[in-house]
C-alpha cells in the first residue's frame, strides 16, 4: 500500500512541477562544506533523515511547548542547520529540509506570538508536497520578549531580519544542494508568521512570488495595547468588572449566539459575519429577583460592552478595532480575558516600549499612544502601497477566523481598506494579486466550531496530504502556487469540519469562504451542512 503522503506528493509533483534528478545522497554529504562558504554562516550538521524518523528537538527551548519538541519527517529529506549572524551582537537559528523530491520551490515558514521558535511540524507539512523549506528562531530562543531589552538588533531580527535573512541564505543553500535555482518562491504563516509574510510583500517585495499571511498581526503595536486594555476593563478577579471565563463561555456565548446566530439564516452555533451582529449584554443584567448565577450585574454588562467596542485613542481617532461576538473559546477565554495582562503585552512594554521595571498595571491610553509613536523598525507592518509586489507578479491569500479571540478579524478588513485607498483599486483590481477569505467559525489560525480546515497546516489538511486534501479548492497553499503557476485565481475556499475535529467520525460539514468584500448567504431551503447551500453575494 502507498503512504498518503507519497501519493500526495506524486500527485502534486506530477500535476505541478517535474522532479529534479539530482545524487540526493551525495548532495546531503557535501552541501555542509558548500554552506559554509555563505557569509556569515555556521553550520551545526547536514544530516539524511528518512521518512517516518521522529525527530526531537533537545536544543529547542522549554517554552515553545508541544508540538514544538518533536515532529515526524514525512519524506525523505536531508536536515541542514545553521546559524547566521546578523550583526556582531545577533543572529539566527535556522534549518533548510531539503527532500529528495524537489519540485523546485522554495518555501519558508513564519512563527507566532513573540516566539523564537521554529515551526517543525511546517517544516515536515510543505517538506511533504516537495517544498525545499526553511525555517528560523526569529532572532532569539523561546517564546519571552526579555532580549529584546537593550539590543536593537535582537529586535529587528524579531521585526523583519530572521525571515529575509532565511529567505537569502535558504536560497543559495538551496542552489547549492541541488544545483539549480528554485523556480518559484512562496511563504506560509499565520499570527505573527502572518504579520511577517506582508512584512516580506511590503518591504522585500522580490523575496517571495506568493503568500500565505493567515490571522496577520499587522498594526502589531496597537494589538499589543488593545490585549492589554481587556486588562484595564475587566481588572482582576476581585473586581466588580470582572467577568469569569465560565461566564463568558457559557452565560456570555450562549446569548450571543441566542441574539446572532439565526441572523445568516441557520442556528449551527456559528456566526456567519459577525460584523452584522449588534450584541446587546445588557438582556442578561439581573433582575430584582433573578439567579444571580444566570445573569449579569449592570458593572458586569457595561465591561462586556466595552470588550465588544472598538479602541480610540485621547483624539478618537480609531487604534484598533472590537473584538468580535462568537469568538469565545475555551483555550483562550481564560489567556484574553485573563485577572493578569496579556502575556505578549507585558513583555512588549517591560521590554521594548519602556523597561522591566514599568508597572503593566497602570497602562493606559497615553501609554498605548507612545507604543504607537514608536513603532520600531515598522513592526506595524501597515503599509498599503502594494505596488512593488503587484508589479512582478507576486500574489497574496490572507485569511483570518471571524471567530478569532486573539486577533480581531475586523482588522484584516481595515487593512484591506488601506490597501485600495493607498493604492487607489477597487475590488476588482486588487483581486488581481492579493484575495482576502474570511472563514467562519474558525479560531486562532485553527480549529473552532466552524469549517476551519483549508490546508493552512498538517492539521488543516487533515494530517494526511493527499489528492483531496492538497486540492487547490480547498488548500490555500497549493492555491497560491496555482494562482502563481497557473494564473488561476481562487474565488472561494472550501473548508471542512469534522466530527469532533477527528477525521475518522467523518465530514460534519463543508462550506466555501468567499473571498472579500463577498459574503456567504444561505438559500434558506437546502442543506447548511452543504456548500452548495450557500453563495457569495455583495450585499
């Protein structure tokens, strides 16, 4: 019997890209002392590593956590890491999986939150549809900010020098090896990997000929201060602001979806467009003689009001945008709406906007402006003049979950705005290099109660690549490369969700995501559960 993988990795090789014949074995023997020729570069080992090997990763630090700590190879491939140095005081980790069924692309992967963690398991997930991929640290180890502190260049490899510097060094390790040049050039993240994928479009626009940008943490410092400001609304748990997570995800959620979900036409528990839903808490302030178990104090509403606001600053000029109803979930209801301030916010002000002895606990908005003002390196990664990307060709699918707790989804919208105001196109022009899918239901990159699987990671294509799940209809990486191979543009997404997320139960449901600014619209008389009940419509 065939491994799905390798059928997978036929088929997307026979129907894409021809196989390089090249001495793989050879190659991996000999591509060390090659590399070390590149400048600036040390290299730890270049290793053969068969498919189905588990690797673990002892020099990975703690904090990265699972799955981060070991990954199956799922192709042959020969394993070079690396160390780059960026500066006398800087450098980063890297690793090039370079398999022996090369396509001739070239791949590199992002990283998430404040992380300097590599991404392994999409290192394994392109190196398995014959991506020569790369990886780095982001400059620094684990998922702390704290050597931000004090070192400008740790910063700026966190920012935008790791990724551009893996996209360089990558590139000749990959024409070393194989004794060619890669034919096409892609990129694939999501949160932070998002926010560095449109680093890459907007200031390195040759780096890549498409992208992947899922749930982008663009207008990265006015994030950083609306997670904290949850803090400055909620307070701790003594507070008479306070809202438990049990309340928000089972009072709170509960009638959210009880005023929201019937509004696109079907009560599945998913809000189709949350932008159209007017949450009002305050039907849940307790009575006269109401349970004070089932209900809200009017304190207690107004807190939740505020989270479901957006954020302005002293001028009322617009920060960030409001976090969305429908997006409370269980394994981050309890990190956002946290007694304490968000993680990744204390270590950006202890740590880049002011020193570690700031105290997180008296932020406020001026605080918030002056992390605005000054916006290190860019790191807002805001820019919406698009034109040099646009120019040769480049193509950009971003994504976001509309039921995203970390990331309000909105901001992709805004952003999206700034990009046809900028660069003056309507809809229509900029479908012509970057198509934005909002997906319903779906969380933080992944997961979620709604369709949520479209080839983002292993896990969105199911963690087993094969002809279906690897189709350009309903995988967002391998509809970039068509988009850029093929000149054929996807107009929707289809996304599927199985039956407590475990392929074995069977497909739950499939919907496909519109690209924006379209909207999915139910006929009111089929089946939800099927895509063809639904439609894009501009309304």
């Amino acid at each position: 019997m065939i491994h799905p993988v390798l059928l997978a990795s036929a088929f997307f090789t026979i129907f894409w890209t021809p196989t390089i014949a090249f001495n793989f074995d050879s190659a991996c023997g000999s591509i060390a002392s090659q590399a070390a020729s590149i400048e600036n570069t040390t290299i730890f080992f270049a290793d053969i590593v068969p498919a189905g090997t588990m690797l673990t990763f002892p020099d990975q630090d703690p904090s990265c956590g699972f799955p981060g700590s070991s990954q199956e190879v799922l192709v042959d491939m020969c394993r070079v890491a690396l160390n780059v140095s960026t500066s006398d005081r800087s450098g980063i980790t890297m690793e090039a999986w370079l398999p022996r069924n090369w396509t001739g692309r070239f791949l590199s992967t992002g990283n998430g939150g404040l992380d300097g963690c590599i991404q392994y398991v999409d290192l394994a997930y392109t190196t398995a549809q014959g991506f020569a991929t790369v990886g780095a640290n982001n400059g620094h180890n684990g998922t702390s900010g704290r050597l931000f502190f004090n070192n400008s260049d740790v910063l700026a490899d966190f920012v935008y020098r790791s990724i551009h510097t893996n996209v360089v060094v990558g590139k000749e390790i990959t024409r070393m090896f194989y004794g060619t040049p890669h034919k096409h050039s892609y990129y694939l993240g999501c949160s932070t990997g998002g926010r560095q994928g449109f680093k890459m479009v907007q200031d390195f626009p040759d780096d890549f000929d498409g992208v992947v940008a899922g749930s982008p943490a663009i207008n990265w410092n006015n994030l950083m201060s609306w997670s904290a400001r949850f803090h400055n609304i909620l307070g701790n748990a003594t507070s008479p602001t306070f809202v438990t997570s049990e309340e928000w995800l089972g009072l709170i959620h509960e009638n959210i979806l009880e005023q929201c979900d019937i509004i696109d036409g079907v009560a599945d528990g998913i809000i189709e467009d949350p932008n159209l839903c007017d949450y009002k808490p305050e039907v849940l302030i307790c009575g006269s003689s109401g349970n004070l178990s089932d209900c809200l104090t009017p304190t207690q509403a107004g807190s939740v009001r505020q989270v479901f606001s957006p954020m302005f600053d002293t001028h009322g000029r617009l920060m960030y945008p409001r976090q969305q109803p429908g997006s409370e979930n269980a394994a981050l209801v309890g990190l956002i709406y946290s007694p304490d301030v968000f993680p990744f916010s204390q270590d950006w002000f202890h740590f880049v906007v002011f020193d570690p002895s700031f105290d997180v606990e008296t932020l406020d908005l001026s605080d918030y402006q002056i992390a605005e003002d000054l916006n290190p390196f860019n790191i807002a990664t805001f820019n919406g003049n698009l034109s040099s990307f646009q120019s040769r060709g480049g193509k950009v699918i971003t994504y976001h979950g509309q039921a995203d707790e970390l990331i309000a989804p909105t901001d992709t919208e805004f952003y999206y705005h700034h990009v046809a105001r900028t660069m003056g196109l309507p809809p229509s022009e900029i479908d012509e290099f970057l198509r934005f899918f909002r997906i319903s239901g779906m969380s933080h990159c992944e997961t979620g109660p709604g369709a949520w699987e479209i080839g983002q990671t292993l896990s969105g294509a199911s963690g087993n690549l094969t002809p279906e799940t690897l189709d350009p209809e309903r995988n967002v990486l391998t509809a970039v490369v068509r988009w850029v191979e093929e000149g054929i543009a996807p107009d929707t997404i289809l996304g599927t969700k199985f039956v407590n997320d475990t392929t074995e139960l069977g497909v739950a449901f499939s919907r496909r995501h519109c690209r924006y600014p379209f909207r999915n619209n139910f006929d009111g008389t089929g089946d939800s559960t099927l895509p063809d009940s639904w439609s894009c419509k501009l309304d």
